[in-house]
C-alpha cells in the first residue's frame, strides 16, 4: 500500500461536525486506499506584535491586515510540516488551502476546499475592515498554490465558480473534481419515519441562529401553524431568543455534540421524525446538514444559492428557494405535507439520492479513482 502525507490544521479528535467533521472523515477515506503519514494540528499562534499592528491600523481607518494568515506565520505553518513530512510518500495531500500556501512542494500534491480566501471573508466577515493590498497578497499566493497542485477537490460547484472568477484559471478536467461533501452521522438502514404519522415536525439546526436564517424559520412556522395547529418546531445549536423560545410549538433541545453518545441518540431521533429541514441560511459553503437530514428522507427547504443546489434537486428531494421569505416556506410546506402520497415519494427520492451520492464510501470512492486516472 503507497504512503501519502495527510495533512491538516485541525486535531483529528475534532469530529463533532463542520468543518472538523469533513476532516475526520476524509482521513478515514483515504486511510481506506493509503497509508498515512498524519500531520495533523498544524496551528501556530498568531504573532501578536502582527494583531496589535493590525487594530492600530483599523483605529486610524486604514484598513487591517489579516495576521492569521501573515506571511510570517505562513512561513512558521510551512517549516511545520516540512519537519513532518515523509519524503518518500506518493503525494501529500493538504485539508484546506490558505494555510499552505507558502509551502514549497516538489511531490505531487492534492488539496480539499470549500472557499477560496476571498469568499471566506465575504460571506463570513466584513471584507471593508482589512486591507484590500493585503486580502490581494494571501489570494495570489493562493492563486499560484491552487495552480501547481496535481489534484484539486471541491465542495462545491459554486465555490470552483467563485475561484474560477477571483483567479482567472481554467478548470482542468484531468484536476479539478467537484466532490461535496458528506454528514458526520451513521447512516441509518432505512426512512424510520411512521408513514401513519400525521404529526408535523419542523427541524431548525444551526450553531448561529441569526446568520443561518432562525428569525425567518420562526416566521415560517407561525404560518403554517395557522393551518396545522398542531405542528411543532425543533431547534437545536444555539440557544434562540426568549421570544422564540415561548411560542406554543417551539421545543428546544439544546447544543448536541455528537461525541457524545445521548446527544446523539437526541439529534438522529430528531432526524428522524422531522417532516422537514428548514434551512433558510443567510451564510453558509456546503450545507452538510442537508445531507444529514437526507440520510433520514427528510426534505430540506434551503435557498437556492451557495453550494446547496449541489444537494438538492429542486421538487424532486427538497426545495430551493429562489426568496428566502417565511411565506414561501409555509406555502411548500403546506402544499407538501397536504399530498401524503407526493410527500411520501420526495422523502423516498430524498433518501436515495443523498445516501448515494453523498455518503463518504462514495466521496472516497470517487477521490481515489480521479488520482489513479489521472496520476
């Protein structure tokens, strides 16, 4: 069996889900066909002369520099793993981007991202407070890494869209492969929904309420509780509003860490009863709990934008809103749930789409024959 060094920012003992999740899995996959060499935790601090510089600079209206990725720390990220890697490996393949890129490798190596650096800041900060000559410093240093890589992974087509319109290159078919992701829960065996049960549950999950669109899912359902009184909504990550939280329908079941074993048990058994996922993001790459909740059938209502088209084919296993607006919402979920028969068959075509396109054997799969292909 060849040897590859895998390498990663973050601690393999982080499974919980997001992005530490992804990582945990994608090392099982390929410790399915390679050895591995692990380098893993490679995370420095910052230089914090580098922070202080920065906030003076915010003070004056200049416009801050963005010392997490400084070139400094690069450096110190890249004599890191030099001391670790395994010289006689086959290829070293690197979790993320921007950590790396001021590594010089002379084997072949293959990454996996979800956002270029200059989406990241976009959609998850505010762009205006650092500087512009500085954001263009760390995307042209990605820019040239994403270049000489042998083998590129994405999250998403929209992300492969995005670096495609920041950098200009053109997407290789021989090295550029759309791979997305997968959930960071077992699969179950089967849809374990009652088919008698006309109980609707509504499952709202995020670790920031706000930003993925909690204020909106709450409004959705005050709507559809006006035709199904008996509807109930279940919230799970961070802890809503008291407004929220005293709504007759609203149970909340708290942060659930799936390291632990009743927290588990708490979050699938959600899963597994919920009519529908809403998932109204404001900000988000990939969406893994779409395909979480797919594992179980159950639909995901989400907007049609980042990397979620990816999961969800529109009518068919869920719904992409083109208006993010509580009345769209209700007005899916009432049509949907109204039709038994209709809603039994999305939850069916749900189920398989997601297990087969989305599960990690089939992501490993599909990584590892793109690498031998085009070795």
């Amino acid at each position: 069996m060849d040897k590859i060094n895998y390498i990663t920012n973050l601690s393999l003992t982080e499974v919980s889900g997001g992005w530490s999740g992804i990582n945990h899995r994608m090392h099982e996959q390929f410790g399915r066909f390679y050895a591995l060499n692990t380098i893993s935790a490679i995370n420095p601090p910052i230089i914090k002369f580098e922070k202080i510089v920065s906030k003076f600079k915010r003070i004056l209206g200049m416009g801050g520099e963005f010392f997490f990725f400084s070139d400094s720390r690069l450096e110190i990220i890249s004599r890191l793993v030099e001391q670790k890697v395994d010289s006689q490996s086959k290829f070293d393949f690197y979790f993320g981007l921007t950590p790396w890129v001021k590594i010089i490798d002379n084997r072949p190596y293959a990454l996996y991202l979800d956002a270029s650096f200059r989406t990241y800041i976009q959609l998850y900060l505010d762009s205006e407070l650092f500087s512009e000559s500085d954001v263009k410093r760390i995307c042209k240093l990605e820019s040239a890494w994403l270049d000489s890589a042998k083998w590129v992974f994405w999250g998403s087509n929209w992300a492969m869209r995005e670096a495609i319109d920041q950098y200009g290159f053109v997407p290789d078919s021989r090295k550029h492969l759309v791979i997305n992701t997968g959930g960071n829960i077992p699969i179950p065996e089967s849809d374990v929904q009652n088919d008698n049960d006309d109980q609707l549950f509504l499952l709202f999950i995020s670790l920031n309420f706000e930003k993925k669109g909690g204020f909106i899912c709450w409004d959705a359902f005050k709507l559809i509780q006006k035709i199904f009184p008996q509807a109930r909504l279940k919230i799970i990550g961070e802890r809503p509003p008291a407004q929220v939280l005293d709504t007759d329908g609203v149970d909340y079941l708290g942060r659930l860490n799936k390291n632990k074993p009743e927290e588990l048990r708490l979050l699938t058994n959600a899963l597994a009863s919920a009519s529908f996922l809403i998932h109204p993001t404001k900000m988000d790459t990939m969406g893994a709990v779409i395909l979480e909740a797919g594992y179980y059938g159950c639909p995901s209502i989400a907007p049609n934008k980042f990397g979620i088209p990816d999961l969800i084919k529109d009518g068919e296993t869920g719904f992409l809103l083109e208006k993010v607006e509580p009345q769209e919402i209700s007005d899916i979920v009432t049509k949907q749930f109204s039709d038994r028969p209709q809603y039994k068959k999305i939850r069916q075509s749900c189920r398989a789409f997601t297990c087969n396109e989305f599960s990690w054997s089939a992501i490993g799969e599909k990584m590892n024959s793109f690498i031998v292909q085009n070795g």
